[in-house]
C-alpha cells in the first residue's frame, strides 16, 4: 500500500480570514480536503510544517522568462524550462508573457505556450498574457517599439484559436486608434483586458473602462506620469477601486515610496504583485542577450547595454513578497501573501479554482520559513520544487488508521 494523501501538519496557515497558527491541511487527489487543527494523517504521507507558513502557491501574471528561457523565443523546450525554475520560487501558476513580436513571430511564441500547457514540469500554466502588440509606442518600456501595430480583432482571434482557447490576459494602450472597440470585443470572447504601455489621459482611461477594461499593467511603468491637472492612466488606476492594478516587486522599477502611495490609494485585495521577469532570473552577472537585445545582468538588475535602460526584472515573485515584507511590516502577513496568489487569480477569473487555502480548491501550496523563503512547493499535491532543506520525504511509511 502506498499513501494517496499528503498532511501538512502544524503550519501557520493563510486562510481567507486571516493567518491561523498551528494547524492542518489535508491533501487528497489533487485538492485541498481539509484544513484544520488535529486532522487524520491515515493514508496520508506527513510533512511537519511546524514553524513553517503554509500559503497559497504563488501566482505570476505577468513573467516573460526565467533561467535564461524567455516566453517570446517561440521554442516549447525554453517555456518548460521557465515553467520548472518557478517552481522553485514558490509559483505553481503563471501567464507566460509575450511582449510586442512581428505576426509570424507573436505567431510561434503563442503556439509553443500552447503545445507546453498541461505537459509542464513545474509551475502550471494558466493561460497566456499578451503584452502588446497594441501598445503606445510613446511609452514602448523596453519594447519593440518597430512591432507595434493597431488593434486587429482578427488577428487576435487567429491567435486565440492557434492557442487552444489559452489567451486569458491582453494589454492594449486603450488611446490608440480602434482600441475601444476592440477592447468591446476582446471582452465579449471572455478574455480580461488591461491598459498599459499607455499615455491614455483621465477621460481616454474612464472610456476604456466602459469599454471593459479592468486591470491595469505595471502601476506606474511605461505610462503617462501624474499631474495635477490631468491624473490620466495612473491616477485613475490609483483612484478607482473597480480596476485591479500589477506592482513590480523587484525595488528597481518601483520605489518604496511608490509602493506605499499604490498601498494607501488601493485595496491590497486589488493590487497584484508581479515579477514582470525575464530570461535573466536565475542567471549570474554577465552579459546577455533578452528581446534580441544585448543586455547586462549587475547586482540584481538587468539593463540594455547600450543605454542603461531596464529590460525588465532579475526578481521571481518570492522575492517580491520578501521585499514588501520588508517594506510594510505592518500589512496582514495573509493580505500580503494573498496580493501575490488569490488577487492575481481573480484578475484573470481563477479564484474559484485556486489562489486561497479552502477545502475543494486545487492543491497548489507554498512552505515558507520565517523569512519568507521557498522550502517546498507543491502542485495539486505534488511536490513540484524543494530547496532540500530536509523537511520534506518522498516517500514515507504508511501511517496506521487513526493516526494523528
């Protein structure tokens, strides 16, 4: 006989109502069975989390790469290899990301995501997150800038079918020309719309929003700034609370005091933590090559060689939650660790599924020691990454019915 149950046992563990100290969570088939203090472990493996927190395994809607893969290079073997490095920074979801490419390229890209999904090693994925190309060339970021092109709903729609129905996540620049209407009709097909790459002023935003938009991409990156006579993008981003909004976590694209001021206008139920990464997470300092860019990665950054500029982030979003952690000690432990797992899940409509700690959910977990670091992370029950910290056996004896 072997166990068909798994039992974390004796964690501290985020739940929807907050962080509760010392109790269990039982595993079955996949799903979350049981969460509470004294639960069986017959026909169940044990995992001592004493000390540990249990959490929601982390959930990255926006990450172009990692380990030196990237999402837009259109090759299956460099999305798994993005897929299992995650994992082991504690993500058991993501949206691959594909920023702006030329058609036959945004082409390969969407169709090796599609030809991984549901044969991935590591971190699931969820569906895809297009990042363009229908983006403002005015505030490209790092961007093709020569690759962006108007809306085409017939282009998305040849996309979406050559994804298999995978496209969740769309980033347009809702003041360029024939957005509006395609924003109607991207959300009519069910997909989620968000602004960003924009210099969309108050009024362009507040049309957009009833077009459908809902999210908003990277609060404060690659969009038109605050003024005090016309707040445009970000100031409608931070003053309406039925838009969800993405913070990169990384302490290079957003200040601390920009965190806070993001932190203060909003909910922390409405805003999202990302990594926006790129094939540079997990590679040592050196020189690079990201977008068909020459890049370099120093210290925990990575720059394009020729001008300094970010080319997006070195950080998975482990690191992010470390970092804001560090930065508002003060926000709930269970507040902060949902805006980086059940808040990312409802922006794209997967919070019924996953994203919190409840019985009938999915199975994806993440042990954290004390300092919020990664020791294992589990994906519908399996263990998908370790940091061989010790507190995990692949395979221990049975336990005895009645066990506790």
């Amino acid at each position: 006989m072997t166990p068909h149950g798994l039992l974390i046992r004796g964690g501290d563990v985020v739940t929807p109502q907050g962080l509760q100290r010392g109790i269990d969570v039982r595993l079955d088939d996949g799903s979350i069975s049981r969460v509470g203090p004294g639960l069986s472990s017959a026909d169940a493996r044990v995992i001592e989390a004493r000390g540990l927190v249990v959490a929601p395994g982390l959930i990255d809607i926006h990450v172009h790469g990692a380990g030196g893969a990237m999402c837009e290079s259109g090759d299956a073997t460099q999305v798994e290899t993005i897929s299992a490095t995650l994992a082991r920074c504690g993500v058991t979801g993501f949206l691959p990301t594909i920023a702006t490419l030329p058609p036959e390229a945004l082409r390969r890209a969407v169709r090796a995501v599609a030809d991984t999904a549901g044969h991935e090693s590591g971190a699931r994925i969820l569906g895809i997150h297009l990042e363009g190309p229908y983006l403002n060339p005015h505030c490209a970021g790092a961007q093709s800038v020569a690759a962006m092109r108007p809306p085409s709903i017939e282009e998305f729609d040849a996309l979406y079918e050559l994804s298999g129905g995978l496209i969740r996540l769309v980033t347009v620049a809702p003041e360029i020309d024939g957005c509006l209407p395609f924003i109607r009709a991207v959300r009519a097909r069910g997909v989620i719309v968000a602004a960003g790459h924009s210099n969309a002023t108050q009024a362009e935003m507040e049309m957009a929003i009833a077009a459908g938009v809902t999210h908003v991409t990277h609060l404060f990156n690659a969009m038109r700034p605050l003024h005090h006579r016309e707040p445009g993008i970000l100031g409608v981003a931070l003053a309406n609370d039925r838009l969800s909004a993405e913070l990169i976590g990384d302490g290079q694209h957003v200040s601390e005091a920009a965190v806070d001021i993001a932190l203060r206008c909003k909910p922390a139920a409405n805003l999202v933590l990302v990594s926006d990464a790129v094939g540079a997470l997990g590679c040592p300092d050196g020189d690079c090559e990201l977008f068909g860019v020459q890049c370099r990665i120093t210290a925990g950054t990575v720059r394009f060689k020729s001008t300094g500029q970010l080319a997006g982030s070195c950080m998975a979003l482990d690191g992010a939650v470390r970092n804001l952690r560090r930065w508002r000690p003060q926000l709930a432990l269970h507040d902060l660790l949902h805006m980086a797992s059940w808040a990312p899940a409802k922006v794209v409509g997967l919070d019924r599924q996953r994203g919190s700690i409840e019985p009938g959910k999915e199975a994806d977990l993440v042990l954290l020691n004390s300092g919020l670091e990664v020791d294992l992370t589990f994906s519908r029950g399996v263990c998908v990454g370790t940091t061989g910290r010790g507190v995990y056996e692949p395979a221990p004896a049975l336990n005895k019915a009645g066990d506790k």
